[in-house]
C-alpha cells in the first residue's frame, strides 16, 4: 500500500504526514519531530488515516491479517494436540504395511500419493475393499514392486510415505489410503534397497502371493527408512527423507541414528 505523503493523526502526538514506509516500520513527521511505528500494527490502535477510502483498505488490510493469524493460531493448537494425541496412543509393534502392487498401479500411486488396501480374498466379504485395522497414525505404508520375471527376492522398494494426518483405519472403507503431504519418499531407480533383505535371513523365500498388503514390526520399518536415506542420491531429496525417518522415529518412540552415528556407518 502506497502510503508516503498521506496525512494521518495519533491519538497522542496529533497531526502528521507519512515519510517513510518499509517492510514492518512506518516513520511520521509530527511537529514534535519524526516517530516511527510498527507497521501496520500501529493502525490498529493508534493511528487513523485522513483519507477515509485509504483507511477502509487498511481496515481491510488489517482484518485480513487477523484472520491469517487466527487460522495460524488455530493450526498450532491442531498440531500440538495431534502430537500429543500420538504420544498417548498405544503403539503396536507391528502396525507398518508393506504393499506389492498386486492390485495397485505404480505411477497412479506416485500421482495420486494414495494406496488401495486390496481386496479380501475370502469369506462373505470377498472382492470388497480391505479395511486396514492395523493401520494408525504411526504407520507408515512401504511401496515395493517385483515386475513380472523378476526373481521374488529381488522385490525392490520404490517409495514409503506416511499416513494423513487425519487417517482413521475404521473410516476407510473403500480401502483408499490417502498420504501425509509432506512425509513421502520416491526411489529412482538407481537407488537400490530389496525388500527381502530385511526378512529372509537366509531362509527360502516364498512368493508374495495376491494379498495387496502385509503387515510389519515398526524396527523393521526404522531400518528400512534409515537405509533409504543413504540410498538417495540427491541432497535435498536425501533431507526430506531425513525428515521423514526423524518424525517416524518420534511418533513410534523410537531412538534414532543421528547423523554423527550415519556418518561413521558410511565409513
């Protein structure tokens, strides 16, 4: 708003004209000599335009900026309970999914950001979307994928994300797992971690079968995310994935590798 030149008045100092105007100051010249004020806060109380249609844009302008402030008030409040909720829910030690694409897509999920549970394979609710039970707020969902050819233990993990922040397992009942919009993590394919490697131990393994999804214990997940960091080739994609294990490790109540402790590994 283009302010300079404009007379105004204050409740204290009277009559005076606009000098100045930068990014949160405003200068005024009074008779007394020039004062300055936080802009535009000082409009709120202590100032008052003489133009009265300027004024009303910057009643507006005001307005506007309480609203801001209340919506960004009322997130934190959201936030601070969402994670204190998280910290008082009992966590399972095998509340993580791992997904084979058996009835999923690869690039729908990776543009949707969103996994179907698959469908149940028997019983009176056979061919009807799978509801995830074991799936809460401190899951998160593993994507793997072995193409058709390949070798079952060379089932390669191609994405992890967590879940929304307002996911309820119970409330899902077409099966459609929506993501956490910033938690995600996308595997190119140079970046190469089997899935197998974390299970088999040297034991046979079998192949995956036609269930969509298959639950996991939470360490095995805090490994995986960890060696997905080191997996990443790109900096900045390697920090969102740093993020990414941090916030699984917190809400899971599990202590993670530190970044001294991932440099020594490295070496």
């Amino acid at each position: 708003m283009h302010l300079e030149g404009m007379e105004v008045s204050h409740m204290k100092f009277g009559e005076g004209r606009v000098m100045e105007l930068q990014e949160k100051y405003i200068t005024i010249l009074f008779p007394q000599g020039e004062k300055k004020f936080l802009y535009p806060n000082s409009f709120k109380k202590f100032l008052t335009l003489k133009d009265k249609n300027v004024q009303t844009q910057m009643d507006n302008m005001l307005k506007t900026i309480m609203q801001e402030e209340e919506i960004k008030r009322a997130e934190e409040i959201s936030e601070q309970e969402r994670m204190e909720e998280i910290q008082n829910m009992k966590i399972r030690p095998d509340s993580q999914a791992a997904f084979g694409f058996v009835e999923n897509d690869r690039e729908q999920v990776f543009s949707s950001w969103a996994v179907y549970a698959g469908s149940y394979q028997s019983g009176g609710s056979k061919g009807k979307p799978k509801i995830p039970v074991r799936l809460k707020l401190n899951s998160a969902c593993l994507l793997t994928e072995c193409p058709k050819g390949v070798a079952e233990k060379r089932r390669r993990i191609i994405g992890a994300f967590m879940l929304q922040d307002n996911f309820e397992s119970s409330a899902c009942r077409d099966g459609m797992i929506q993501s956490h919009e910033k938690y995600r993590i996308r595997l190119e394919d140079k970046e190469t971690l089997f899935y197998w490697d974390y299970f088999s131990d040297g034991m046979e393994i079998s192949k995956w079968g036609n269930v969509e999804l298959k639950y996991f214990s939470n360490l095995i997940m805090e490994k995986i995310l960890h060696d997905m960091q080191q997996a990443i080739l790109d900096e900045e994609r390697r920090k969102e994935a740093e993020e990414f294990y941090q916030y699984f490790c917190l809400i899971n109540r599990l202590k993670p590798v530190s970044s001294s402790e991932m440099s020594q590994l490295k070496e």
